[in-house]
C-alpha cells in the first residue's frame, strides 16, 4: 500500500496535539482506503465513506496521488480553557494536495485528550466515548444527521501523547463547497447566544434565538429520550444513577465544602439558617426502590455541545458523547441544561433578590416570568421550556420532586466543583442551598414523619 502523508498546519497547537492529529489522520486515511479498496456492496462501511462522498464516486478509474491537506479550523471550544472532561476539540477537514478536482472530505470534529488519568482520577479514556455513542446509533435515525457521532479512534501508537477520536460533522450549512476546499463559517454553539454584555443579561434578541435552540434541541432528543418507544420506569437509585455527576464530591473538591457547610444537620450561609446541603445529600444517597424513567442519553447537555446554523436556529448539532448512556434516568439531558442557566452562565449584575427568585423556582410552575424584572424574561422561558420538554416527553404526569428536582439537585452538587469559574457564585451556592432546603421539607421530612 503507498504511503500517506498528511500536512497540518494550526499556530493553536502545541507540538504534542499535532503530531497526535497528524499520525491518527494517516491512520484514518489508511482505513478509509482499505475500505474503499474491499468495498462490494455499494452501501458497505457507509458509516466510514460518508466522511469523504466523493472517494466512493471516483471509484480506482483515477490514480489518486498519496498527499493530503487537513485543514484545522476553531470550533468555539479551541483556544479556550480544556472543558470539564480535560479534553480539546478541533474542526477538520481533508483535501487531496495533487487532485483539484477532488471534492474535499466533511468537516470533522476531532477530539484530544492526553492519556493517563483525568479529572475524577480514572484512566482517560475516549474509546468508552465511541462505545457509548455507537449504543445510541439505533435510537437517533430520524434525526441522524444532528448527531456527530465518533467512527474512529486512534489511542495506542507508541509515542503519541493524545488519544483521538473522529466524528463526521453533519452541520453542511456552514460550509460552502468550493474546488478544491471549503469556506466555513464559524461554528457557533448556545453559548455564544447566553454570552454577557458586559456582564449583563444577553440581548433579547439573542435570548429568544437560545430558546429556539432549546426547543429544537429536545424535539432532536425526543426518539433518544423515548428509546425508540421502549423507555421504562424501573426500581433504582439516585446514588446509581447520579454517582457520575457528583463529579467525586468525596474527595479533595469536597472537603471545603465541609468546611463550609459543616457536619451538622443545619448550616448558616448568606446570614440565614438554612439544612445543611451535605446532609441532604447523604440522606438522598441511602435512598433505594426509587421509580426513575429510563431512557438514552446525552449525558452532557451544556451550551458547548449544542452547536447550530447560523440564522438556523430550528437545527441544533449535538457533539461530545463522552457521557452518552442508552440506559440512564432521562432527566439528565433536562437538568443539566436547566443547571447551566440558573447559575453557570449567569451575569454577575443580577440583584440577590432576583438570584434568589431563581433559586427558588423549584416547584413545576414557578417559572412564572411575571414575577421577575421584564429583562429576565427570555431566561425565565428558556427554563419553562426546558420544564415543559420534560413534562411532554414523559406523556403523563411525573413525580416531579423524584423525577425532576431532586435529579436538579444532585446534579448542581456535583458542579460546585467548578464554582471558581462562574460569573455569578452566589447563584450557584444559593440554588443548592434552595434546592436543599425543599427536598428537606417536601421530601425527606415526610419520609421521617411516616
């Protein structure tokens, strides 16, 4: 087999990630052209020739020269810090250096993440990434090409620093085909539509166009959240289903929140006594015999793994399935995303008053935007959307302390990892402590009184 060489060129990387990108681009080359040279049935290993269209129209007629040109370009997460998970993503996309004619490859996403342990202490691993996601391949065909869902890894090369994992990016209303490359607009994701104005509330304008991504968002969900029809209520846990998103509050991270919060059943923060978040924690974890709504997954709904078209806010993209799960409590996709607009990205301008209306909203109609200042309206609908997604999906009426708030509970925990990293800490701090306090009174006291 002739030998493939593969150019890249991107100032934004560090030695280490290009050398990892390139070796692995050879690697994927390598394979698709086995695959292309096997090929009997027109429609074998379409997952892998769907990267590049045009080499299954050009057939073995024409004698391809081995040169390759990835071209790097920044989806809205390079050159920020790494996300939660330790991980970096790129966008690219392949053309053939000695055949104009070509039509270059789809855009692909490319995810790095250095080998050894991540940030909970495991072993970093991006093929239980590809596993997890090929499990959801049955469950997304109606809207299949939302999903940039990973075909190939490459993590075992000796002396390559970084495991990579490729992903066909279907967002095709970014780009425009031209011979012999592509232009690409850039990839925007949710986060760009909750960005602050100087530290305020996004526009109106931008949040209205959030909550049509929202919506779209979970009309792409609804076949993953259903299963395809065979979504279940079992007998579970919260500490079985949730454990991941306490993000190993038990260890280091967690300790000066105990030295905050204490060990005893009450707390005192913001100059009010309040039940101790912690204690309501271990108590919920103890619990067993809990019905919870089964389904698949995304598994990490924030606003970075929600891309869109620009002007095109009815068609989300969904990538990064390194939480994906085809068995999981549904709630998940719901909650998080629900966590990221109450206190994750929340402007710092916010009177405690209205942080505190937020925190509060905790019963399944208190998203009333009535009862908030006129500019917080569009947040306010955004989260009721969110609420009223759920609330649909389910087809009958949950129980929603079980279902919902204590699912949007142990989840927010889970982030005070990050609460160094928030604009607004005060609206993270003061939603556990709300949160706590509910699930207290509505929850577990009624448990205690039986």
């Amino acid at each position: 087999m002739p030998e493939i060489s593969v150019d890249v060129t991107y100032d934004l990387l560090e030695q280490p990630r290009r050398d990892a990108i390139k070796t692995s681009a050879e690697e994927l080359l390598h394979l698709i052209e086995k695959l292309q040279s096997q090929r009997k049935d027109p429609l074998a290993d379409y997952e892998h020739m769907h990267i590049w269209p045009a080499l299954g129209a050009y057939g073995h007629d024409l004698d391809l020269p081995q040169n390759y040109q990835l071209t790097l370009l920044p989806l809205s997460r390079i050159g920020a810090d790494q996300g939660f998970s330790g991980s970096s993503i790129v966008l690219g996309y392949f053309k053939h250096s000695g055949a104009s004619e070509l039509f270059p490859s789809q855009p692909m996403v490319i995810k790095l993440r250095k080998k050894g342990k991540d940030s909970f202490g495991r072993i970093s691993e991006l093929r239980d990434e590809l596993h997890r996601a090929n499990r959801l391949r049955p469950y997304i065909g109606y809207h299949k090409d939302q999903y940039a869902l990973p075909l190939h890894i490459t993590d075992g090369t000796p002396g390559l620093e970084y495991q990579v994992l490729w992903s066909p990016f279907a967002l095709t209303d970014l780009v425009t085909r031209t011979t012999p490359g592509l232009n690409f607009s850039t990839a925007p994701d949710l986060r760009q539509l909750l960005a602050f104005q100087k530290s305020k509330e996004p526009s109106p304008k931008s949040l209205e166009e959030a909550l049509s991504v929202i919506k779209s968002t979970f009309h792409v969900l609804e076949p993953l959240h259903k299963r395809a029809g065979t979504a279940r209520s079992i007998s579970t846990s919260f500490s079985k289903e949730y454990e991941l998103y306490l993000r190993g509050f038990g260890k280091s991270w967690g300790k000066a929140w105990r030295r905050i919060w204490g060990e005893e059943q009450e707390t005192q923060d913001f100059g009010t006594k309040w039940v101790n978040p912690i204690r309501v924690l271990e108590e919920l974890l103890k619990q067993d015999k809990i019905s919870l709504r089964l389904g698949a997954v995304h598994g990490d709904l924030h606003p970075g793994n929600i891309l869109y078209a620009p002007e095109q806010f009815q068609r989300p993209f969904l990538i990064d399935f390194g939480w994906a799960d085809d068995n999981a409590h549904i709630a998940k996709d719901y909650v998080l995303l629900e966590c990221n607009l109450r206190f994750i990205y929340f402007p710092a301008d916010v009177p405690f008053e209205t942080v505190t209306r937020f925190a509060q909203m905790n019963g399944r109609q208190d998203a009333k935007p009535e009862r908030f200042d006129e500019r917080f309206k569009g947040r306010v609908s955004m989260i009721d959307q969110i609420r009223q997604s759920f609330i649909q999906l389910r087809g009958n009426d949950p129980d929603w302390m079980t279902e919902y708030i204590i699912p949007l509970f142990l989840v927010s925990f889970g982030l005070l990892k990050f609460t160094h990293q928030y604009s607004n800490q005060i609206a993270a701090r003061l939603t556990i402590l709300e949160l706590a306090k509910h699930i207290s009174e509505n929850f577990l006291k009624p448990q205690r009184n039986y």
